[in-house]
C-alpha cells in the first residue's frame, strides 16, 4: 500500500466522526433531553432506553440529522408523558434538535494537512450520508470540499450506494479504499461491494443502533496521522 509516486489510489471518506466531531452533539443533546425529563420525574435509564428503540427504528425509515431527532424526541415525550407535545416543550425540543445541525464544525486533528497531502497523489472522494441540505451545509462550513473530486451525500450507505460510485467513477475495486469510523455504516457495505476498507477507530460512532459485531476492516488506525503514515504521506510539520 506505501505508494512510491505510482499507482494512485481512490480513497473514499466518511464524513461525520471521521472528518469531523458528529455525536458528541448527539450524545449533548440526548443529555439535555433527559435533564427536561427528570424534572417531570420521568427516570434517565428509561428515558434513555426509550429513546434507543425509536432511534433504531428512525434509521431504518431512513430519517437522519436533527430531523429524525426532532421526531424522535417528540415521540419520546409523548410516550413518556403521556400526552401531546405542545408550547414551551415543543419549542425545547426543537432547539435541542437544531443544536445538532447548525453548530460550527470541529474538524478533527491533523484532517487538513493529511487530506491535503493524500490528494496530491490519489483521487479523493466525500461520501456521506443523510439529509443532503444539512450535510451540504457542514461540509461548506468545514472547508475542506476542495480536497474532494466528487462529494456523494448518500440516503443510505448499502452494498448498491458503494457499487454505483464505483461505475460512476471508474474505479477499480483493488485500489478503492473506504475510510471511515463506523464499522456497521462504513465498512460493512464497502467491503460487501468489493472494496478495501480502513476503520478510523477513534472511539467516536453514533451507533444508530445497529449491531457492529464480526465486521472487520482490512486495516485499522486511530487517527489522520497514522492513516497518513499507512499510506505512505509524510506531513510537514
Ligand atoms: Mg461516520
């Protein structure tokens, strides 16, 4: 895989906790939604537990990013309430879900230097997933769309999704490589279309509730700079 100057490589990447912090504002916000139901003495562990289930099931009607939360949040207090989600809790609930979406972004250490020196030997490609206007937005924000030829914002990431990038850019399997911290999400799917994968196990994953159990990447790195070192990139600095 240490490229000599020959051989380009196409390297695909994730988006939310592998570029850039995602589920720590999930997690804020999970947080500030059990603290308003506690003061209803409604208990964190059930809230949680409740939440968990709609989440799950959120994701497979594909719903993603502050909207599936709006709705998630409004179903768990109606649940846990029992009764409808009106005035002053309504508005709660639609600003803990906007917190999600707008914020600034926090790319993660050393993304800038390592996409910008990976690019100057390989095809780089964003492909993300979820609403296309909300991940539009954070990839403006982030600054970091230059680096990318083409910018795929997927309604899900399936076996399919990876196979029509592959036709879309020619690309052959052998030197494709998807990059990304969700083993269920990332690896998963790109390995099922035939590509090489990387896990950027850097602790952060939203879960989505999906069971992530006896996938295995091709390679695993704990941050950009051990990436840049696996594929042969030096930074300088
Ligand atoms: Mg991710």
């Amino acid at each position: 895989m240490n490229e000599s100057g020959t051989g380009a490589l196409a390297l695909l990447f994730d988006a939310d906790d592998t570029l850039w912090e995602n589920a720590v504002f999930f997690a804020r916000a999970l947080e500030s939604f059990c603290a308003i139901m506690s003061r209803q003495g409604i208990a964190e562990e059930r809230t949680r537990a409740l939440f968990a289930e709609l989440e799950a099931r959120g994701f497979r009607r594909r719903w993603y990013g502050s909207r599936r939360l709006e709705i998630n949040l409004r179903a768990a207090a109606r649940r846990l309430l029992d009764g409808e989600v009106e005035g002053g809790l309504a508005q709660e609930l639609r600003a803990i879900a906007g917190s999600v979406s707008g914020h600034e972004i926090r790319i993660f250490d050393a993304v800038p230097e390592v996409l910008e020196a990976l690019s100057r030997r390989h095809r780089l490609f964003l492909v993300t997933m979820g609403e296309s206007q909300e991940q539009g937005g954070k990839i403006e924000r982030s600054g970091l769309a230059r680096h990318f030829e083409a910018i795929h914002v997927l309604h899900d990431k399936t076996r399919a999704a990876f196979e029509e990038i592959i036709r879309r850019h020619r690309l052959a399997r052998r030197s494709t490589w998807m990059i990304g911290n969700s083993l269920a999400k990332d690896i998963r799917p790109a390995r099922a279309a035939g590509l090489k994968t990387v896990h950027l196990a850097n602790g952060q994953d939203f879960g989505f509730g999906l069971p992530d159990t006896g996938i295995q990447a091709d390679l695993v790195v704990r941050s950009f700079a051990e990436l840049a070192r696996s594929f042969g990139v030096g930074l300088a600095r």
